[in-house]
C-alpha cells in the first residue's frame, strides 16, 4: 500500500468530510472561546466498537496506527468531546464514536489530533481532567 487511499475510499469518506464542515462551529465572536461540555466516560467500555484495521487500510497506515490507538484507550476517549462537529452525526457520544462505524475519524485531521493527543498524554500518565484540558487547549476555538 502506498498511504494513499484508494479512489474508493477517498469517495466513502467524503459525504464524512462535507458533514463536518456543515457541522462545523462558527466563530461566535472576536475572543470568544467555546469549550465543549465532556461527557463522562461509561463503566466498562472497551474499545470494541472501533473499526478493525482492514476497515481503514486504505486510508494509510497512519490512521490505522490511530484507529489501533483509540482502542488502547477507550476509557479515556469515552470522556472527551469531540471538537470537529462530530457531535451533530447521528449515534454520536464521545471521541470513541468517531472511530465506530458511521464515525468520520478515518478522514478528519482534528478526530485524529485529538486521539493522537489523548493516546500521549494517557501514555505520560495523565488524567483524563489533564488530557481534557489538553484538548481543550488545543482544539477549542
């Protein structure tokens, strides 16, 4: 594989892409910081509802590296909010459900970030209130 995904992929991942822009927030004011509310994560979850590798290969080995992040994580990607407008999708909970089927991580630079940014900072052994904050730093606008 090339890290290229295929014309096929590229076009299943685009009605994901126009999505997240038509979701997407707008600035509410010069200044203005909106921070999204995190939900807390639920007892018990695993991260067995992330899409397998073969799911998203074609999208290039980096994102199965984050996809293979997310479900080392799944406590902590539970308790975060997504900040790309995921949360207008359909089934949409926390960080965890943009990397499930219908979820828009395989095409989304900001699902990624945010995932790539929890899966390191849980590595340092931070919290999820520290990882929270992070994400929240970085991505909030």
């Amino acid at each position: 594989m090339n890290g290229h995904p295929t014309r096929r992929a590229f076009l299943a991942a685009l009605p994901f892409s126009f999505a997240a822009l038509a979701a997407g927030r707008r600035p509410l004011g010069a200044g203005l910081v909106v921070l999204l509310e995190h939900p807390d994560p639920r007892p018990g979850i695993d991260g067995s509802g992330v899409l397998p590798a073969r799911a998203v290969e074609a999208f290039g080995s980096d994102v199965v590296e984050i996809y293979d992040m997310v479900r080392e994580i799944p406590e902590i990607a539970d308790g975060i909010a997504c900040y790309c407008g995921c949360a207008a999708m359909p089934n949409y909970r926390s960080l965890l459900t943009c990397y499930h089927q219908g979820g828009m991580a395989m095409g989304c630079r900001i699902c990624q970030g945010e995932a790539q940014l929890a899966n390191r900072r849980a590595q340092e052994g931070q919290t999820l209130d520290q990882i929270r904050r992070a994400i929240d730093a970085r991505f909030a606008r």
